[in-house]
C-alpha cells in the first residue's frame, strides 16, 4: 500500500516539476524575444523552416478538408432545403475551427517534431552546454528566433488554409454538385463577421505559441526525462511526447479559447 502511495506521489511530483519548468522555459523564451540584441537574419531562416517549408502540405491537407465539408454539408443542408448557406458553413467551419486547429496540427506533426529533436541532439550532445559556457543565453541564440518565427508563421499558414478550403469547397459544391455560385458567397458575405475572424487570429497566435513551446521545451529538458533522455532513445521519446502532449494541448486550448470568446 505505502510502496503504491509512494509511487504515485513521484509520478505527481514528476509531472508537477515538468509543468513549473515548461512555464518557467515559456517565460525566458518570450522575455528574450524583446530583449536586445535583435537580429533579422535568425528569424528570416526559422521562418522559412518552420513556415514556408510547410505550405505544400497545408495547401494539400486545406483543399480536401474544405472539399469534405462542402460534400457532407451540401448533403445535410439540402434535407433542410438551405443549400444557399452551403458557403457560410464551409467558411465558418474553416474560420473559426478546422483552419487554426487542423493548420496547428499540421505544424505540430512536420516542425514541432523535427525541433525537438534538433534540440534534443543538442542537449545531448553538450552543444547547449558549450553556449553556456561561452557566456551565450541559449534562450536568446536558439529559442528567441523559434518562437518570433512561430508566432509570424502560423496565423499565415492559417489564413492559406482557409483560403484554399474555401476554394476546395466551391470547386466541389459549385462545380460538381450544382450549388448556386452567387449563393455560395453571398451567403459567406452576410454570415461571416469580424468576430469570426478574430477568433481564428486568437486561436492561431496561441497555437504558434504553444506549439513552439512545448516542443522546444521538451528537447531543451531531453535529460530530465524520466527514466533516463540521453541518447538517440531519449530523443525519439522527448519528440513523441512533444507531438502527443502539443495536440492534447491544441484542442483543450480550443475548448478554452471558443468558450471565452463565445
């Protein structure tokens, strides 16, 4: 019995200790966002890495998703005789749901992962170390130009993914199934307002936010990992924690989110 308590409280403590350390990690990385020296060039090439290297695969994932929609939402609302609401509903599901969180799962799966376990390997391989001892904040050199191109890039990839659903659904509800093309967008027109829109900003910010974060956060801390993070096996289970833990996070903050600003 004691040997059961006694393990559940290292687990709780374990958990606690990575909660308190990820915020305080969050805390330095933003602090040194604003802090001087500012250099462009970091931020130019983490948000080619992080940004542009992934709007083939949000253009891809944007126009299918935005093709479901039109295709399950023309049939439902002709049941309903409301097909001229077919755009209002693709738009608004783009907007205010699907666009911010599916994009935010999208660079979860292609960047999240590939800089943890960039970091991780630093970690590891005492490169992260060695900054500190040349007296280089880690935070301002590594973590400052991740989180700057983070919170650039995701509400961009967004507002493309949503572009390009919007047109996935005209192309399937207009050009294939015959819905009426003035219908499709006038009924985008009347329906989508600019509270829409700013929620889909809010929630993409907060998403580049915590996507940058955690997996940062979780290759920064690869040798506090319990049960041991070094070597190539501490990388993989730091870069698999870092992807599951960040979608968890995306949908519970998409609750959170959408309940505030409803």
């Amino acid at each position: 019995m004691f040997d059961l308590l006694e393990k559940l409280g290292s687990y709780c403590l374990y958990h606690v200790n990575q909660i308190g350390r990820m915020g305080m990690f969050l805390f330095y990385a933003l602090l040194s966002i604003i802090r001087p020296p500012y250099k462009i060039y970091p931020i130019i090439r983490q948000t080619y890495l992080i940004g542009t290297l992934s709007i083939f695969v949000i253009i891809f994932i944007g126009a299918f998703t935005g093709m479901v929609l039109a295709l399950q939402g023309y049939h439902t609302l002709s049941k309903f005789g409301a097909e001229g609401l077919l755009g209002s509903a693709v738009a608004l599901s783009l907007i205010r749901e699907l666009g911010p969180v599916l994009a935010a799962i999208i660079l979860t799966g292609r960047a999240g992962s590939a800089m943890c376990a960039e970091i991780g390997v630093m970690r590891n391989s005492e490169q992260i170390d060695a900054l500190e001892c040349m007296a280089i904040d880690p935070y301002k050199y590594i973590m400052a130009p991740k989180f700057a191109a983070g919170i650039i890039s995701m509400p961009l990839l967004t507002a493309i993914f949503i572009v390009v659903g919007i047109a996935g659904g005209y192309a399937v509800g207009v050009g294939m199934l015959g819905a009426n093309e003035g219908m499709y967008f006038s009924s985008m027109y009347n329906d989508v307002t600019f509270d829409d829109v700013y929620m889909g900003i809010m929630k993409s910010l907060c998403f580049g936010v915590l996507i940058i974060a955690i997996c940062s956060a979780k290759g920064y801390f690869v040798h506090l990992i319990r049960g041991g993070g070094f070597g190539a096996e501490g990388v993989s289970k730091a870069t698999t924690d870092a992807v599951v833990l960040s979608c968890v996070t995306i949908l519970l903050f998409d609750f959170i989110i959408t309940s505030v600003l409803l």
